[in-house]
C-alpha cells in the first residue's frame, strides 16, 4: 500500500469537495432574500493520513460570513423594528453566480482526470491480457 492516493481516488476527492461547495453556494442562492441570512462559506484542506498529507483534498466545516447585514428599509415589513429597519441578507447574487461556475467548471475538471484515469488502467489491463 502506497502514502499516496491514486489519481482517480484524488479526483474522487475533489469531486466531493466541489459538490458540498456547490450545495452550500445553492443554499446561498436560495436564501438571497431571506431577512437575517448569513452566506455560508466552505474552503478546502488538503486530506490526511496518520499525520501525513496523501494529496486528496475535503471541504472544511461549513463558516458563516460574518460580513454586516445590510439594514433594509421598510416600515411594512413585519419584521422591522420601531425605526422601520430590518435586517437583510449579506448573500451577493453576483458572487454566488461566479461561485457557482467555479465550482461546476472544477467538478467538470476532476471528473475528465477521474475518466482519463480510469481509462489509462482499463488500457494498460488490455496490454497485460496481450
């Protein structure tokens, strides 16, 4: 058994980083005007072993932007306060949108590695067969 990870296990990791940064970026999107919503952030780590990194990578625990709520005027709004302000959500549509096709573009990246990969083992067992 090797330190290092295969290259399709490799992808494999980097496919589930992107898909869980993917889901939170939806929540995002979802709650854009959802009064008192905070983005939700997620980076990424590399992977470790028993203290050694093995070249994968994994979401970390999910953050909250801890940027301002933006106060949003509106007295008719039931959940504004005496001076007619209530809090919105820090969620930028923009951001979020350029989020969303880094995270898909990567997926797509780490999914042609994984099939190349894979097709790279599948070419080299029909060369041994021979």
């Amino acid at each position: 058994m090797t330190d290092q990870l295969s290259a399709v296990e490799i992808s494999a990791s980097g496919m589930r980083a992107q898909a869980n940064r993917l889901r939170h970026v939806s929540e995002n999107i979802a709650n854009v005007d959802t009064p008192g919503y905070r983005r939700k952030l997620v980076s990424f780590e590399e992977q470790v072993d028993f203290g050694r990194a093995n070249g994968g990578v994994e979401a970390s625990p999910t953050r909250l932007d801890r940027r301002e709520l933006p106060r949003i005027y509106e007295p008719s709004n039931p959940m504004a306060d005496d001076s007619g302000y209530y809090d919105g959500s820090n969620v930028d549509l923009v951001v979020e949108v350029a989020d969303a096709r880094e995270a898909g573009r990567s997926y797509e990246a780490n999914l042609r590695v994984f099939e190349q990969s894979r097709q790279m083992g599948s070419a080299l067992l029909d060369l041994i067969r021979r």
